[in-house]
C-alpha cells in the first residue's frame, strides 16, 4: 500500500482536519506587514498547517494545544469535521519543543501519529512517523498558529447543564470486568438534582442482545472548574473520580483504584466536548500500578431522539 494511501487513511480516521477547510498555510507575502503579536505561552493554540510523508505528499492537520496545571493537554479534530478527539499524549521536551501523539483504531489496526514539534513563535515544524498496523512511515510537519478568531474551537460554557438532558451513545471497546462490559449502545439522560450543581444519570442499552443499565451522579465546582464523578456498574462495583475541566474542549481524569478479587483496577478518560450536543470519550485501564493500555472509544450525541 502506497504512503500516499497510508496519509489518507490516517486522516480519514483521525479526522484530524476539518474538510472544508483544505486551504494551504499561506506564508507571510509582504514585508512590510506588521509581525504577529509575541505571545506569552510557547505552545498553547490553534495550529494549523500539513503533514507530508518522505514521498512529498501533503495533507492538512490541525493541532490544537492549552494549557494544563503545570503541562499541556491537546485535540486534533475528531470523528467529523466538526468533531475534536484528545491528544493521546502531549509533553514538554524543551523550551520550545513539544511532543504530541495521536491515536485511534481502524479496520486496519491501529493508526498513531507522533511528532516532536520544535516551535519559532508562529510557527512549528519537526518530524514524526506515521503508523498503519504494523507499517511505519516518517512524516514531517509544518504548522502555523492563528488567531484565536479564526481558531475551530467548540464554544461550551463549563456548567452542570452541559450535561442534563438525553444522549444517544455507541461504545466500542473491550471487555474488561469490572472497568467494562465491551461494545454497547443506548441512551444516557441525564437530570438536574433542583437547583444543586448535580446531575443523576440512568445509562440504559443494548448489550449483546442483553438489557444493560448502570447509574451515575456528576457533580460540578464552577469555582475550580473541577467535576466528581460516581458510577455504578451492573455488577455493583462504584467508580470514583474527580475530574478537571479547565479546558473548555477537554475533561481528564482517572478514577480511584478498584480491587477485585485481588485485583488492583484503575480507569483513565479524557473526555473531549466536541459542541454542546456531541462529546467522545477515550478510555484506557491499568492494572496492579502498571502502565495504561487502551479499552475503548465512546461517541455521544444529544438530540433527535424519539
């Protein structure tokens, strides 16, 4: 298969740009034109530009970069054009350098991209690899950050509301008692508790051709932007988390460990709110302490349902 082929795969299924969008990073034409204001963070934006393999095929990227506590978090766009999907992993290396990675599943297995960006004010260039299953391609990337005005951003205010209300949800991932049953569909909804800042949520679907329902209460602090999470699985297991969302496009957290049977169980999510009617869920799981793998993806949707 042809690394051009392999590039239109990978964006295919990142949906790593929005299509409509498939104007070329102009470079800057006049001299005399005023540079673009400095900027205080190094890193944190709206990045947008190509990605090219070796053979010299281009196609658009967008990375999108905030600030996070002490490091970064990050998206690409997601499942559609108008969708963001979380960073898998974004790292400081240097001053101006910064590591991103960005994964996802298709039917031909895994699809990841990894870069190190080195970054001049505006702009961001560096090299990575490109994996398809088990084939690997080197890449280059050449960025440029805009605006805020003109930067793809989903415009959801941070409160409890987001969250009331019915959503329609297809999960697809493994099996991986107590942290999950597999690939499932259904309905979440979601209601306010009066007038306080929680919401109690019934989670009902299809589950293998089996009835499945599990219960979650989500609180709110606007005051830290900070969410606690409490779900109830079939099975009786309780996961608890607390949750930041700083980020208006990301919410990350893990949960406390679970033990089963002996087992030490910790869940990690990086829930990334694409609009005010549509959010994806990425999931990865460790066990004993040890390293995070990834679980499963979860695409919700509010609205148009009967």
């Amino acid at each position: 298969m042809s690394q051009t082929v392999m590039v239109a795969i990978f964006v295919a299924s990142l949906s790593l740009v929005a299509a409509a969008d498939q104007e070329p990073v102009q470079a800057q034409q006049t001299p005399a034109a005023p540079a673009p204001p400095a900027v205080s963070d190094p890193f944190a934006g709206n990045w947008r530009g190509t990605v090219t393999t070796s053979a010299g095929n281009p196609s658009p990227i967008i990375v999108t970069l905030v600030k996070k506590g002490d490091g970064y978090a990050g998206s690409t766009n997601g499942l559609n054009a108008t969708s963001e999907s979380a960073l898998k992993r974004v790292t400081v290396t240097g001053p101006k350098t910064i590591a991103i990675e960005a994964a996802d599943e298709s039917k031909l297995g895994t699809i990841a991209l990894a870069s190190e960006l080195t970054v001049d004010g505006n702009t961001a260039k560096g090299g990575g690899t490109l994996t398809v299953g088990a084939q690997k391609f080197e890449v280059t990337l050449a960025l440029q950050r805009r605006p805020r005005a003109e930067a793809m951003q989903p415009q959801v205010e941070q409160r409890i509301d987001y969250f009331v209300g019915r959503w329609r949800f297809e999960y697809v991932g493994g099996e991986y008692p107590p942290l999950s049953t597999g690939s499932r569909s259904g309905t979440a909804t979601f209601t306010r508790s009066g007038s306080s800042a929680f919401v109690a949520g019934s989670i009902e679907g299809d589950l293998g051709g089996k009835a499945y329902r599990e219960t979650m209460t989500i609180g709110f602090d606007p005051e830290t932007n900070s969410l606690a999470f409490v779900e109830r699985k079939p099975d009786g297991v309780e996961l608890v988390s607390v949750a930041s969302w700083r980020s208006p496009i990301a919410i990350s957290f893990q949960t406390s460990p679970v033990q089963v049977n002996g087992t030490m169980y910790q869940l990690r999510r990086v829930i990334a709110v694409r609009s005010a009617t549509a959010f994806d869920i990425t999931e990865e799981f460790s066990i004993d302490g040890g390293p995070f793998k990834r679980l499963g993806d979860a695409h919700y949707t509010k609205g148009g349902l009967p």
